[in-house]
C-alpha cells in the first residue's frame, strides 16, 4: 500500500567544473604538481566514508582518470552498475553502497580499459546506525538504534551528540529505540555505552533547524512573522521557478507571489501567526498544498504531469547460495535423521525440508525453492544433505525448515527450523552457507482484532488478515505463508503459531505483525503495524486501528457543493491525512494535499489565470482518495516526506470516491 505514496528524492549533482593542475579545486582535491599532463588514475576519497552495514548509502567517489562505464567495488561486492552514475572523470556517484560487515573495505575503482586503482580501507561499515538518520534540531524525533553484531542491554546508556536519548527502550541485542532531545544543528556523534564497551560512530545524526534538508517538509519551529517557502521537483529537487504560491484559502490573500530563479518565497508581516494552509501550483505539475500546519520553512516537491523517462528497465541479476543441511548439529550419522525433529507423516504424506533467502519486503512472502532447493526423506545421505537455491543479490539470510508435506495439497507444515545469517552476495556470485535444522516452531500470538472497523459485504472491507513475520534486521525478514490467517468475524481471538524460539540464532530478532480490514487490495481498508512484539506465546489486544474515512461533501458520485470538500472518521486520530485528486477514470494527477490529523475539511482554491497554465477545476468526473496515517511521535509540523514510507508507520486506512466539480458559467 504505502509504496503508493513514497516519493523517491533523487540528487542531481551537477558536473565537476574544468581544473587546473595546480592548487585545490571546487571539489576539495588536490591535483598532482609533477608537470603530467594528465593526472593518474586513482582514488582520492569517499563522501561519506562510512555508513550502516545494511548498505544503501549514498556515497560521491572521487578521484582523477574515471570513464563512463568505471565499476566501483566495495570490498569484494561491485556496486550495481545501475546505480553507479558516471558524473565526470573525476567524480563517481554510487547511489546505494553494497551490505558489508563492521569495519573497514578497499574501494576499488575498473576503468573499461581493465585498468583498475586501490583506495585501502577507503569505507567503513559502521557498528551503529540511526533511522532516520536527520531531525529537527527541537527534538521530538523517534529513532531506532540499530547495532550490528552488538549485544545491547536494557541497561546501556544511549547519547546523541552528548544529549541522553529521551523515553530510552531496550528492545533486542540489536535494537534500542527512543526520541531525541534538542539540540544545535549539525552533525553529531552517536554512542552506546555498556558495561563492557563502547560503541561510538561520529557524523551518525544531523540535526536541522528548518524543513528536512534531504527530504523536505515541514520545520524551523512557529510562524512569527515569517514563512520561507522551497518550491523543488520532485524527481530531480531541482528548484521550480516561476510556481504560483498562495498562503491561505482565497486568491485574495495578501500572502501571494511566485517563486525565483531558486524556487524560493517569503511571506513576512508581523501579524504573521500559524496554523497556515499554503498552496503550489506550476505549469504542467500536480498542485499541492499544506493544511493547518505551524512551521517558519516549507520545502515543497512537485510532481511533474509527465514524469521522466526512467530509461531501459535493467535485467535481474541473480547470486546462488549452496551448501548442507543437518539435524541436530549432528556431524555424522544423525544428521540426516528426520525423527530428530519432524514426527512420522501419515498416509499420502511425506517430510521434507525446504531453503528460503530471507525478504526485504514484509509485504511478499518468500518465494518457493526450485526442485533443488528442496529436500525430500529418503534421498541418498550420509551425513548432510545438499542444497542450492538462487538469491538476490545482497544481504540475507536463508533459512530451512522441515516439515510434512501432502503429496496431493501440496500443503506443506512446518515442524523445524534453521537459520544461516549475516549472508553477503553480489550478482552472479555463488556463496556457501550451511544450516542446523535445530529448534522447534513451539511458539505463538494471539490477537484480540476486536476494535477493527466492521466489515460491510457490499461496500467493504470484506474481511480481515493477520500476518506475523520475523525481522532479523539488515538480513531482512522471514515471511512465511503459514505464519498469515484470514478471518471474517472481529470477534475471534487470531492465533498464529508454529513460530520459532527468539534465541541461539534468532538472538536480537523480533516478531513483528500487520494486520488489516481489506477489501482485497481495494478500498476500504484499514491496516495497523506492529514492529516490534513481545517475544514468546503473547496475548495483544490491537486498539491502534484508524477510521475508515467516509464521504460528507460531495458524497460518492455526487457534485462538490462548495468549494470545501469534507470527509468522517472514527477511531485514532491519525498524525497526518494525505488527500489525493485524480482524473476519472484515467488517474492523472490533479491536486495533492498534506493535513494535519485532526483536520477533516479542506478548501481548494480557484487558482485560474493566477499563474502560467493555471485554470479552473477540471469539468471531467474525478476522483478523491484519503489515506490518515499515522506515526508514532511524529509532530506535523515536523513533517517530512520521508514519512511517507510505510517503514515508520503505526497505522494507516484509506478510501476513495468519484465526484465532479460544478459547472462555472
């Protein structure tokens, strides 16, 4: 669902300026004195040079004699040449750094010609991270800590740029979470202080003191006399000049003007006081606006009507993982015994073991093994029985379990499970990792989905699901078909079982859930997600469910009375509403909305003949989505877009309608 919404920020760097060999140039090198005419080929430096082991970095690799069409590798692991960017003999943009392990890697740079150049220890992985890795300076943002081979304690002691982590919890070895305090802009160092050691990475956390730098938004605190408004494009944040901006609901606002040659705009007076609603429009973009927001800087992204060309779709490549599967740790002998930890089978039965990668997605199941990824009783063993199955690229774990499986159903019940994880492959490469089928799958959760919006058979939601996954962190999650039940009364307590022990090599893993009223992928729906779940049998009462929104004005294929669309809900009030407007039934963009969570109501303002391309309200049938969201210690005058990501949500639902705007004689 949340896929939908996330908006993906590209950076575009402009060109490295012509350099002369002497002296430092705009890009802080140094170029060689030693009267070549053209400067060696190697590498200078990485900006940043460090970041979380989970990959996904993004890193400028500097240096002098790249060609278009250098490989970059980090470590053993060449960058996906899809997300390597070619910006000038002297500057490489990689736009996700491959996974890797805590410490220092080579860089090493592959001109077309064969020729290659070392950077020792160019990148290190870090044993912390913090996601979000920025936040406002006053504070308020909720962080998780995450640790990469650490062995957290609830009594571990957290700081951020020597500030105390505020509401600190201890969630798993690998895991604390808990809000930021305020602070002065910049970046800051991040610690973890144990009994034993001490975990410091520098540069980890950026505190900003107006709307998110990167990810635009909503910040620098109060209005008091003073908006300054960023108007960017979406696809390149690249400054949109010449965009219509209007602060308030009608054109006769005095807070009206159009944006520079920067995308820029301020709105000053002394009587100046939020909350505010702030609109944006510009030729050939979707118009957007802010509702009933408080914050000084505004930086807006508009999506153009026409997006890009996003060039050839690049082909899929593939790694392999292979190696051997016991029972038991079991060297010899009992090793390939499945009365170790699968009972007898019955009739038209048989048992079996089956190898997964681990997902990155908690919405996608893992995908079935081929024929060689599967273990059938009865197969020639000795000690350990073989496997292969391929993988994406990355880093994962995979996992076995081992079963029963109905020969005619194909159904298949697991009894057993094994894990490998800490697994780094590139594409085409083929790695080794064994795995103990070791711990049984004795553990469940139940769920009491009682104050889940009521079901309607006509109009929907049509029913309700539960799913419980495995997060293991940068290895991503185990998602399992088993672990997922659909009900249609709310009254039935939901049991999900046959999970695994959270300990030996799930340690610092948790259970996570999401559940939902659907309609099978349609409106209505409301979702609710669990990240993190007490460990063991567990009994969970979800009360975090958001109201389905309904139709007020203009009701459903009805005709907007006023220029003021309004919509109900019960349930949680949601931190943000995102309210979308599209043509009928094409779905082009027309009108994006951000609102506060306490707002239901919104006016669109007639914007015709204000600016270039701007007209009246569309005279075709449209169609208006609303989806409340909400996050967990978000302020929304705080917002950033990369709240948008479902990642950081706690609860969402949506709905939608068809409807017309009045004829204007």
């Amino acid at each position: 669902m949340g896929s939908g919404l996330i908006l993906i920020l590209a950076l575009a760097l402009g060109g490295c300026p012509d350099k002369t060999p002497a002296g430092p140039d705009t890009d802080g090198h140094v170029f060689p004195i030693d009267g070549a005419e053209d400067p060696p080929f190697i590498v200078t430096q990485l900006q940043p040079n460090h970041g979380p082991v989970y990959g996904g970095t993004e890193v400028t690799v500097r240096g002098f004699g790249f060609d278009d069409g250098t490989r970059v590798y980090f470590g053993n692991l060449m960058v996906d040449p899809e997300l390597t960017i070619f910006e000038g003999a002297n500057r490489i943009l990689v736009l996700k750094t491959p996974p890797g392990v805590v410490g220092s890697v080579d860089i090493k740079v592959l001109r077309t010609d064969g020729e290659s150049s070392l950077f020792e220890n160019g990148f290190t992985y870090d044993q912390l991270s913090v996601d979000p890795s920025s936040g406002s300076s006053a504070g308020g943002t909720f962080v998780r800590i995450q640790g990469a081979e650490t062995q957290f304690t609830d009594q571990d002691i957290v700081t951020i740029g020597e500030e105390l982590l505020e509401d600190q919890q201890f969630v798993s070895p690998t895991l604390i979470t808990g809000y930021t305090v305020a602070h002065a802009p910049g970046l800051v160092t991040v610690e973890v202080e144990g009994a034993s050691e001490i975990i410091s990475v520098p540069e980890a956390f950026s505190f900003y003191d107006s709307a998110d730098p990167i990810n635009g938004g909503l910040g620098g605190g109060p209005i008091q006399g003073e908006v300054n408004v960023t108007v960017l494009d979406t696809y390149t944040s690249e400054p949109v000049p010449d965009a219509y901006v209007l602060m308030g609901a009608n054109a006769t606002s005095p807070y009206q003007a159009v944006t520079d040659a920067t995308g820029r705009v301020t709105f000053s007076a002394p009587g100046l006081v939020g909350p505010q609603m702030l609109n944006v429009a510009a030729e050939d973009y979707e118009r957007v606006s802010v509702v009933a927001f408080d914050a000084r800087d505004v930086t807006l992204f508009l999506t153009p009507y026409v997006p890009p060309s996003p060039g050839s779709i690049p082909g899929q490549s593939y790694s392999g993982v292979q190696g051997f599967l016991t029972f038991g740790g079991v060297e010899f002998g009992e090793g390939c015994d499945f009365n170790q930890m699968v009972p007898e089978p019955g009739v038209g039965e048989r048992r079996i073991i089956k190898v997964y990668q681990s997902v990155q997605d908690y919405d996608y199941v893992a995908t079935e093994p081929g024929e060689s990824g599967i273990v059938v009783e009865g197969v020639p063993c000795t000690s350990a029985y073989e496997y292969f199955i391929y993988a994406r690229p990355g880093s994962y774990a995979v996992y076995a379990l081992a079963g029963i499986e109905n020969e005619t159903t194909r159904v298949f019940t697991p009894y057993a499970m094994g894990i490998t994880r800490g697994l780094i492959s590139g594409p085409d490469q083929i790695i080794t990792a064994d795995i103990v089928v070791e711990f049984g799958l004795g553990q469940q959760v139940s769920f009491d989905i009682s104050a889940a919006p009521p079901l309607d058979p006509v109009a929907g939601p049509v029913g309700y699901s539960v799913r419980v996954f495995v997060d293991i962190g940068g290895d991503g999650y185990i998602v399992r078909a088993d672990n997922q039940r659909s009900v249609t009364d709310a009254t039935d307590i939901v049991v999900i079982d046959r999970l695994p022990e959270l300990a030996a090599a799930l340690t610092g893993a948790s259970y996570s859930a999401k559940l939902e009223a659907h309609n099978y992928g349609l409106y209505p729906y409301s979702k609710v997600f669990l990240p993190v779940l007490p460990a063991g049998n567990t009994d969970i009462v979800v009360d975090q469910w958001l109201g389905i929104p309904q139709a007020v004005d203009p009701l459903p294929d009805g005709v907007l009375t006023t220029s003021r669309m309004t919509w109900d809900a019960t349930g949680v009030e949601p931190t943000f509403n995102v309210v979308l407007i599209k043509t009928h039934p094409d779905a082009d963009s027309y009108w994006r909305l951000y609102l506060h969570g306490s707002v239901k109501q919104f006016v669109l303002p007639d914007l015709y003949g204000l600016g270039p391309g701007l007209d009246g309200h569309p005279s075709s049938e449209m169609y208006w989505h609303v989806i409340p969201i909400f996050v967990d210690g978000m302020d929304f005058n705080n917002f950033s877009y990369r709240y948008l990501n479902d990642r950081y949500w706690g609860a969402t639902a949506g709905n939608g309608w068809v409807f017309s705007f009045p004829d204007v004689e």
